[in-house]
C-alpha cells in the first residue's frame, strides 16, 4: 500500500518511462555493434536499415586453404549456410574464428594440404559520387590448422 500523498507505487510512477528507454537501449546497443564489429545496420534492433544499402545482399563470405601453393576458394558447406549468414552480418573475431574451424571439420577435402583456413567479409559501397560500386574487406581472419592436413 502507498503513502498519502506519495502518487502511488514507485513502479507506476516508472512504467511510462520503462518502453522508451529499453527502445533508447536498444538503438545505442545496435549503433555501438554497427561501429565496433561490423553489425549490418540491417540487423540488431535494424535502425539504420533504411540509411544504408549494406545488409546481407551486399556483403559475402569468402574462405580460403592455404598451404604451400596459392589459395585455394573453399565453398560455403549447404548445411553451413545459415551459419554463414550469421558470420556475414556480424562478423566477430570469435564468430569468423569459429566458422573457420567448423569448415575445417565439416568440410576436410576442401582443406587437405592446408595449413589454415582464411575466412572474409566483404560489402559492397558505392561512391557518393558516381554510385560506382566499389567491393571493401570489412573483417579478415586466419586460424592455422597444424602442419598440412590429410
């Protein structure tokens, strides 16, 4: 029960404010993860996703072996897709790390003779300019595998 006079419970004095501020909350931690890690602005709570043409279409995964010789492209295992997807629109250090030993263990014809896998990101940006568009690397990372494996 409340006081006289105290405009009642603490919570119902809150409640209004309780909706704008997990929104607030929600579009700092969206804008934190679009300029730290790379998040799509398509993604995490999508308040950017109408200022920008960089969502999932525009961006690709690449993986490559790398041993002795030059790289050799690895494709996207089907049943990994998804999982590609993920790893394209926030590529993390740990994510893109992760993925890349999944492929390695998934995927072991792709992978014989290399010594590590290479896992990219990359989006599309057009110039403001002539519109041209122009392909960038957004994140890069290599997990050595051991001496060349199979």
């Amino acid at each position: 029960m409340s006081r006289a006079g105290s405009g009642g419970p603490r919570w119902r004095r809150l409640a209004p404010w309780l909706a704008p501020a997990a929104l607030v909350a929600i579009a700092l931690h969206q804008i934190a993860l679009a300029h730290l890690v790379d998040l799509s602005p398509w993604k995490g709570g999508g308040y950017g996703m109408f200022s920008t043409t960089d969502r999932g279409g525009a961006r690709s995964v690449r993986i490559h072996a790398l041993g002795d010789g030059p790289a050799r492209r690895v494709p996207v295992p089907p049943h990994l897709v998804n999982r590609a997807y993920r790893v394209r629109d926030l590529p993390r250090a740990s994510a893109l790390d992760a993925f890349a030993r999944e492929i390695a263990r998934e995927s072991p014809d792709a992978v014989v003779g290399a010594r590590r896998v290479r896992v990219e990101v990359w989006r599309t940006r057009h110039d403001p300019e002539s519109l041209e568009p122009r392909r960038e690397m957004l994140r890069r990372r290599e997990v050595w595998l051991g001496e060349g494996r199979g």
